[in-house]
C-alpha cells in the first residue's frame, strides 16, 4: 500500500464550495434582506455543476464518471454490504456514493432551475423576469423549496454513508476530500493536481462575486451588500402625490384592494379622525387611479401577496390590517417600533428602501438598529 493523489484540487475544490454555497443557500432562504446573496450562491451552484458535469468527461481517472459507472441496483447491493460490515474498499467513488453523487447533481439542476423560475415569477427578477405571472412563480417556489429539503436530506444521508464507511475500512474519507490522498496498493492510476485548472474555477467565483455583489448597478445605493432587486415602475399620480403626500407617504394604491380604496374616497369626509374636504372632481380623480392600480393588478408581487391574503367578504381599511401586511411584520417588535426614526407602523420608509416608488422589493428592506446617518 502507499500514499497516493485520489482527489484531485478541482474535484476538492468543487465538493467543498458546493457545499458551502448550499449550507449558506439554505440558511438565506427564508430572509428578505438576504435575497441577492441567495440568488447568487444558486447560479454558483448551477455553475459548479456545469463545471462538475465538464471535468466528469475530461478531469482525471477518478473524477470522471467512467470510473463511477455503477446502477442503483448496484449501489443499493453495495449499501448493504456496508450494513453487514463486508463491503469492499473502493480507491474511487464506491457505488452507493456514486448514486449520492449522481442524485445531488440532478438536485442542484432541479433547485437551481426552480429557483430561477421562482425569481422570474415572484419576483419578476434574473433570466426568467417577465417569462411567468406570479401564480406559476408560486407554483415553482414549492418545487424549489421541495426539491432543496430532498437535497439536504440527500446530503445528510451521504455524510452518514460517509461516516459509516469511514468507521468499516478505518479512514477518514473526510479528510482524504481535503487532502486529495488515499491509501492505494501498486498499480492504482495516480491523478494529476492540475492546479491551474482548480486556480481558473476559483479566479471564475471570485470574478463572478466581484461582478455581482461590486460592479451591478445597485438601487437603491444604501444597500451595498445587494445588487440591484429593482422594482417595476409604477404608475405615478401627481393629484395623488399632493393629495396623500400632504400628510402622510403617499402609499401606492397597489398596496390594497379597489374596494378598499372606493369606500375610503366614499367617506372621505371621516377619513380617520379628518375630512380630506376633497371636491368631486378630484374625488372621481383619485378614485379612478386608485381602482386602475389597486392590489387586484398586481403590478408587484407585494400587490399579489396583499390580494391573496384577503378574503372576499373583508375590506380594510388600513394596509396594516392586511393579512399578508401582519404574516410579514409579526416579528418586528414594539421596541423596534418605538424607535424614535421609525415612531409608526405606517413609516414605511424608514425600512423600506423603495416605500416611495410603491414596489417594495424584498432586498430593498432593511430595519434600522441605528439613527439614520449615525455611526
């Protein structure tokens, strides 16, 4: 037996970043303000295997998936082996790591590919922006987040198989991935570093990070950590700026229904607490623009979500008693509302970025900790 070269630095470079990227991936789903990192971290993946499936044909003895070319049924039998204590040592890939292999490539196919359809739909965002409406988009988010928990649960099961095979031959897989050296008797192939090939895959992420996170246009600029997630524009009123601006921001009329708006402007004279004392003409003025471009349009997938999350019967009156308005606020606390910079629930702009332009993207939120301008 002697100490040779298995893994080779690409291969060891991409095991170890891809999975990086999907722990990093899984813990960003469920923030808004995270939003471009986890857009991001899925086309690295996507890239990754696109890489992956290119050295699998050209990379040396052990990458290539020649060298792997095992069937369920054989990596099934295998598995059993292994339960049974008697499997044979493989230098290479074994056959039921192969079937672990061969599954989280189709899996990070599938996730990447529903998350860019989820962007494109939800979020009207990435490749796929205009492609589908938001109710496709939610029909590809439950794949993508279907398909991600299969993959780490995929992932947990090939870091058992890993261990339980670790424990059965007396190595540490683990470390031979980061090493690239197994144990081997004379006459095993002996792979190539190829160094430059892994130096290029590194130079292509760092460039692809640079490109994303540093040199795309960023609106708005106040979140450097975001590329830009910029929102549809939105249809403008100047009667309703002057209007609604008089007093309060003038909330995009997308952020509630047109039933909401039409018994608003038809009670006018008591609207909380005041009378608008608007004039009729300016009462059907506003009334028209309202109704044109309420939640029912949706025109932003806040629109959509605001829309969906009210029952028929109900009419509110207020954006803050909006079902979807309360799922998404329940965690802000009273301390946060209390900020001396944010005062009301009704202060949108102090934590969201685009509150003006009425979009209200996802990265384009982020709660204060600090004075505006403070250090």
């Amino acid at each position: 037996m002697k100490r040779i070269l298995v893994w080779d630095v690409p291969t060891r470079v991409f095991h170890w970043t891809l999975a990086a990227c999907f722990a990093l991936a899984w813990l960003s789903s469920e923030s808004d303000v995270w939003l471009a990192h986890h857009v991001f971290l899925g086309y690295a993946m996507l890239g990754l295997v696109g890489f992956r499936v290119l050295w699998g044909f050209v990379g040396p003895h052990y990458a290539r998936f020649s060298s792997f070319r095992f069937s369920p049924k054989e990596g099934l039998a295998y598995f059993r082996e292994v339960l049974a204590g008697r499997a044979a040592r493989h230098i290479g890939h074994n056959p039921a790591g192969s079937q672990a292999i061969y599954l989280l490539l189709a899996l990070v196919l599938l996730v990447g590919i529903s998350g860019i359809f989820t962007l494109g739909g939800e979020e009207q965002h990435g490749v796929a922006a205009g492609w589908l409406g938001l109710d496709t988009g939610r029909v590809f988010k439950k794949l993508h987040e279907a398909s991600a928990t299969f993959m780490l649960l995929v992932v947990a099961g090939h870091v058992a198989g890993v261990l339980l095979e670790s424990l059965l031959h007396k190595e540490n897989l683990a470390r031979s991935m980061l090493t690239g050296f197994k144990l081997a008797s004379d006459g095993a192939p002996t792979a190539k570093p190829h160094r430059a090939v892994a130096a290029l895959l590194v130079a292509a992420l760092l460039a692809s990070g640079v490109a994303w996170f540093v040199y795309a246009p960023q609106q708005p600029t106040e979140l450097r950590t975001a590329v830009a997630f910029v929102g549809p524009a939105l249809a403008n009123n100047a009667r309703w700026r002057d209007e609604c601006g008089s007093c309060h921001l003038e909330f995009h009329p997308s952020l509630l229904p047109a039933r909401s708006w039409t018994q608003l402007l038809a009670q006018q004279d008591q609207h909380f607490g005041a009378d608008l004392g608007l004039d009729g003409a300016t009462q059907a003025a506003l009334l028209d623009y309202a109704v044109a471009n309420a939640a029912e349009t949706h025109a932003t997938e806040a629109a959509y979500k605001i829309d969906a999350s009210i029952p028929a019967k109900l009419t509110p009156l207020r954006i803050t008693q909006t079902p979807y308005w309360v799922k998404k606020h329940h965690e802000i606390t009273n301390a946060d509302w209390d900020l001396p910079w944010i005062k009301s629930q009704t202060n949108c702009g102090a934590c969201h970025l685009d509150a003006l332009a009425g979009s209200f993207e996802d990265a384009a939120m982020k709660i204060p900790r600090s004075a505006p301008g403070a250090r």
